[in-house]
C-alpha cells in the first residue's frame, strides 16, 4: 500500500530546512512512490490541520533558498497557547495524524522538537526526526544542518571586525548565537581569529580576560576581537544565579530559547572591559542574520544525506528514529536514546585544545 507521510518544521528556522524537505519529499515521491503533504507551521499547524501540498512543484527551486516554505513556530503539543491559555492539544494532533492517514510524521527540528516528536511516539504515532540548528547541540549526531552556514557568517562577521578593531584600537565583544552551547563562538572565535573566545560551558573571570587583552596591548596589540557566545557566563554571574534559576539553566532546550535574556551579560561585559582595560570597547550582536540566507553547500549536501536516508527508513517502516549524520553514513538513533540529552563543548575538546595553543584566551 501507498505510504503516506507528513513532514512539518519546528522551532528555530535554519538554513539547509528547504533542502532537506526536498531531499525527503524528492525521495519519497520520486523513488518510494510516497503520498507527501506539509504541515504548516510546526506542530500548530498539524493541531490546526493546515496542509500544504507537497506533490513535487513545491519541492523544486528551494535547494539554496533559506528559511522553511513550511513556515515554522515554538508551539509544544503539550503546552500550546489557544484562546490565550497552554493547552495539552496532543490529542488533536493525534487526531489530525490519523485523519490524514498518516504512517509516518517527519519532525525537521533541534533538541525541542526531538523531545515533541518522542512525546507523540509515546502516543503511538510514527516520528521521525531530522537534527536541524545552528547551535549544533543536538545529542547523537556528528553535525546538525544550519551549523556550518552560520558558522560561515559568524566567521565573516569576526574578519571584518578585525580591520575596524584594529584601526580604531578598539575591543569588539561580538556576541555569537548558540543557545547554551559553545559550538558556534567556538568554530567562528577559532576561524575567524579571536583573540579571547567565552563559551557556555567554560565560566570564566573578567579579571583574566581583561590582562589577557592588556597584555596584547603591551605587545603593540591594542585592540582585540572577543567572542562571546550567547549562553556564555562568568563565574560571578553563575554565583549570583539563584539555585532554582541555576536548575532551570540546565533544563533548558532549544523550545525555551526565546524565554531567555542574553542581550544584556554582552553589554555589561564590554562594560567592564572597557574600565578594567582602558581601551574604547564596542558591542556587535549578530542575532538572527546567522540564521538567515542561502545554506553552504556542506549544508546542503548534509540536508539532502539526512532527507533521502529518512525516507529510506520510512520505507522500511523503522520509525521512532532520529537520523543522525555519522562519519559519512547516516545511522537512526533511538528518540529515546537522545531524549532530553544536549551535545555541549567537552573541555578537552580538540578545537579547544587547538585554540590555546595558538594563545586563545578563554577567560579561565
Ligand atoms: O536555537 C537556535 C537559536 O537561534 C539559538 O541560537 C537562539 O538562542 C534562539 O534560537 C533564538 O530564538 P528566537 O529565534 O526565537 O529568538
């Protein structure tokens, strides 16, 4: 019998979501014979029950276009915001997978929407998820499509803030995405030639940061790009956060990011740089241009791996799956197996390693 699958986009967009619904979709249609419809606007739209056909007209022309034709939203199943009240509207969306005759459902998404797919999993439907965002934080796959796009802008954005940094002898703090994980200050702080480069998952002390960049100075250096990821804290900040805030800290996902102040910590830390060094400090927040545009092509190529082998383990019928890019295979990773876990930066992580020996403060 004809299989029959829904694919919907849910949380943050990334570049690379258009080319992998094509991978799936092309896939599905052309080489499974599969019925393939979309879902509006992540799980909202599959409670809303608003399709987009996705009979193969809609599959073409979207490889290098960025953002989701689908349209995206932070909509939980179980916490979704109806008549201005959270509602547990998992079984309508139960409803919707069956009225559609759906045999498989396929969650684009990072951490939150693995943890949305694996709920309805337990309501007995058929997922699949495939790990998309910037932050590269999703647990039990090599990469995730969207990194290494804005990993290329980020980069850029730090090389042409050098030649400002430097004719003006200026510290830049340049304020990177990534959620709670370091992934992306790190690839771009280490690409791009940060000087000083502060993660999530490495606390650091101003003070230290401060001579570290007062010792450039004194080196004929006085001007120094530090980049700060988004999730990143001092030591004094993790003090002052309350143990419930702390506990919350670390259950947060990718579906709570827009819950979350960063803005701030960024500006207070230029702050103080400028007072503890004596240098003019500026402020660059590259926010949401690192996930617009057209995806790299590694993206690509990693979207459309992730999509075709998707809809080859639909047509097996091995479901519950997320499917994870491993060397150059694809492998399916039990949702249960990832579950609520996060992929943050180990501190003996080669590209740390590799940052300080080439004299890569990282504030500890
Ligand atoms: O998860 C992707 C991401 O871009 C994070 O890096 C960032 O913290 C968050 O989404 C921003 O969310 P929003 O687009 O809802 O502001």
């Amino acid at each position: 019998m004809t299989q029959q699958i829904g694919i919907l986009t849910s949380g943050g967009d990334s570049p690379g979501l258009n080319a992998a619904i094509r991978g799936v979709g092309k896939a599905a249609l052309g080489h499974h014979k599969m019925h393939v419809v979309g879902f509006r606007d992540g799980f909202r739209g599959l409670m809303e029950n608003r399709i987009m056909a996705l009979d193969g007209g809609q599959l073409s022309g979207i490889l290098t276009t960025g953002g989701t034709i689908l349209g995206t939203s932070r909509d939980k199943p179980h916490k979704m915001p109806v008549g201005g009240k959270l509602m547990d509207m998992t079984d309508a969306i139960a409803a919707n997978y069956h009225d559609n005759h759906l045999d498989c459902l396929v969650c684009l998404g990072g951490g939150g929407t693995l943890k949305n797919a694996l709920r309805l999993k337990k309501q007995g439907l058929n997922v699949i998820t495939l790990p998309k965002t910037i932050d590269n934080d999703v647990w039990g796959t090599d990469i995730t499509f969207g990194f290494d796009t804005a990993l290329g802008i980020a980069t850029e954005a730090i090389d042409r803030l050098h030649s400002t940094a430097h004719s003006h002898h200026r510290i830049i703090v340049v304020e990177i995405m990534g959620h709670r994980a370091g992934w992306l200050a790190l690839g771009a702080g280490i690409a791009g030639g940060a000087d000083v480069i502060l993660i999530p998952e490495i606390p650091y002390d101003v003070n230290i940061v401060a001579e570290a960049i007062r010792e450039r100075a004194r080196g004929g250096k006085p001007f120094s790009i530090v980049a700060v990821a988004e999730g990143a804290l001092s030591v004094q900040d993790i003090a002052a956060l309350s143990p419930a805030k702390r506990k919350k800290k670390e259950d947060d996902t990718e579906a709570d990011a827009a819950e979350i102040v960063y803005a701030g910590r960024t500006l207070k830390l230029a702050e103080r740089l400028e007072k503890l060094t004596g240098l003019e400090a500026r402020v660059t927040i590259l926010g949401h241009l690192q996930r617009g545009g057209t995806p790299s092509a590694a993206d690509r190529i990693l979207a459309t791996r992730l999509g075709t082998a998707c809809a080859d383990l639909i047509a097996k019928k091995k479901y519950g799956v997320m499917v994870a890019a491993k060397g150059e295979d694809t492998v399916p990773v039990k949702l249960e197996d990832v579950g609520s876990k996060v992929k943050t930066v180990p501190a003996d992580h080669s590209w740390i390693l590799s940052a300080r020996r080439v004299g890569t403060n990282f504030g500890d």
